[in-house]
C-alpha cells in the first residue's frame, strides 16, 4: 500500500469517532459571507453539506444574502442606509430582499444540493409559519443617550415553528431557509440571518449551530495574531462584548452563539468559510478550526 494510501485512510479512520458522535443529531448551518460568492468555496461548502449527509446527520440551511441585496438595491436606484448594522428597510426594500433571498439565493442553493444527490427543501419563514416575527427597534447612541429608532421592516425572531423542519428531517430532506420572517398582519420582515440561525438552532436543540464567516475567528487582540482564542465560555463572550475586545460585525455573531446555548443547542462555532472544507474540519478533526463559544 501507498504512503498516499495509508494517508488517506487514517483520516478517515480519524474521522470515524466523530461519525459515530454525530450520526442522527442535527446541525445547523449558517451560509453566508466570501463562501456565497466565490463559485470554488460555494462547491466545497455543498459538498462537506452533502458528506454530512451522507454520513448520517441532519443538516438545515440558514443563509444570508446582503451583497445581493446591496446589489439588486443599486440597479433599481435606491440607496442602502444602514442603521446599528441593520439595513434601513421600507415597503419596497423588503419585497425586493425577499425576491433576492428567497427566489435567488435560496432555489440556487437547493438546486445545487439536489444536483449533488441529497433531497433539499426551500422555505422562507413565511411558509407554514416557519419564523414567526415582530418588528425590531435599533438602538442609537445620540449624545451619550440611547434611543430606539424604527428602521421599517426588519425583524426579530418571535417564535420557530420547529413541526416543519422535523417533518422535512425526518423525511430525509435538508431544509434551506431564507431569512424573512412573517409578522401579526401578514407582513414580511427582513432578519439578521446569524440570529435567524441561532434561533433555529435552540428551538431545533441542535447538537451543534456554525457560523460561516470571513475571518479565522475571535482575538484578544485582532492585531496580534497570537492572540486566538479557541475555546470561549458564554460569559467570557459576554465581558469581552461588554469591554469592547468583540466589536463590529462580530457582535451579531457572538450574540447569536450566546442565544442559541441559551434556547437550548449543545455547540457553536464561529469559522472561517474562506477556509475550503471549513464545515467538515470543524465537524471531523479533533482541533477542528475558528472559535467554539460553549455553556
């Protein structure tokens, strides 16, 4: 036998302890940043979906889709404000989030899941009532005070209506779900896909919930590369949000970690989906890769 042989199958034979931990437990994925974009990542974040599988587990889908907002926003000529991170969302800016989200994005993933052998379902939180939703407030900081702002339709989570996800899981589909949720009078609201995800996550009791982002994980000191942090418990998170060391665009991520160990997922995990196979060295390498934020 080869040494690229033998190579090959101790990894496999590596991988088999974590096989056998996770065979039939659910894991939630949320799909977004450079791994969206970039064709070569898009086929290898399918393919470790598809592997896990495979393999026996039960993946669900969460994605985002902002660029492709921004974008299908600037043809049509409007301008994108964004408000505490929230994109300033009118009547016409959410029909047009839920087109690109739910009939671009959305049909393209499942198509691709469905090309690769796996039987994928798309939903919006719409369908069957999947994401119950109410209508978020930004918080703004105007001379030392704080005041909430309405920046139209964005949501938050009210309620996940776990009987379909299960339904579709049990009957052997990956359920994909764009992140618009439907209000009291029927209306859509545009949601933060992280806490879509982490919400899904809790109400589902996910083994675990990944976070796919575009950066290797959480620092002590961004400048300072020696400074990873591996493995964050729920407070640490909490103090390192409050004294600022996690700032910006990873505030939502971190918060959405923290909601979903609340509501009740096992795991979280923040890695770098610029990374090729980042879902599957998380999931079947003892280091795994990114930051863990845990109970």
């Amino acid at each position: 036998m080869s040494f690229l042989a033998e190579d090959k199958a101790s990894v496999l034979v590596e991988a088999l302890p974590y096989i056998k931990h996770f065979y039939g437990k659910t894991i939630v994925i949320k799909y977004g940043g450079n791994a969206m974009i970039n064709d070569e990542l898009k086929a290898k974040v399918i393919q470790d979906i598809v592997l896990m599988k495979f393999v026996g587990m039960r993946p669900v889908i969460v994605h985002g889709g902002g660029p492709d907002i921004t974008e299908f926003l600037k043809k049509v000529g409007k301008e994108t404000e964004f408000v505490s991170g929230l994109r300033v969302t009118d009547e016409e800016t959410v029909q047009i989030a839920e087109m690109v989200l739910v009939g671009k994005i959305n049909t393209e993933i499942v198509s691709l899941l469905n090309h690769n052998g796996v039987k994928a379902v798309g939903l919006s939180g719409k369908d069957a009532e999947l994401i119950k939703a109410q209508k978020h407030l930004a918080v703004v900081h105007e001379n030392g005070i704080l005041r909430k702002v309405d920046i139209g339709f964005v949501g938050d989570v009210k309620k996940i209506n776990t009987e379909i996800l299960n339904d579709l899981l049990d009957q052997d589909y990956i359920p994909v779900i764009a992140p618009i949720g439907v209000g009291e009078g029927n209306e859509s609201y545009n949601i933060n896909a992280d806490y879509v995800a982490a919400e899904v996550a809790g109400a589902l009791e996910a083994e675990k919930l990944l976070l796919l982002t575009d950066i290797e994980g959480i620092y002590r000191d961004y400048h300072d590369k020696s400074t990873f942090i591996s493995t964050l418990t729920q407070q640490e998170a909490r103090n390192m949000i409050h004294d600022g060391t996690i700032a910006g665009g990873m505030i939502p991520k971190v918060e959405a970690c923290l909601r979903s160990l609340e509501a009740g997922a096992g795991k979280t995990h923040i890695i770098d989906g610029r990374q090729p196979h980042s879902l599957i060295l998380e999931v079947f390498t003892p280091q795994g890769i990114g930051t863990e934020v845990v109970k």
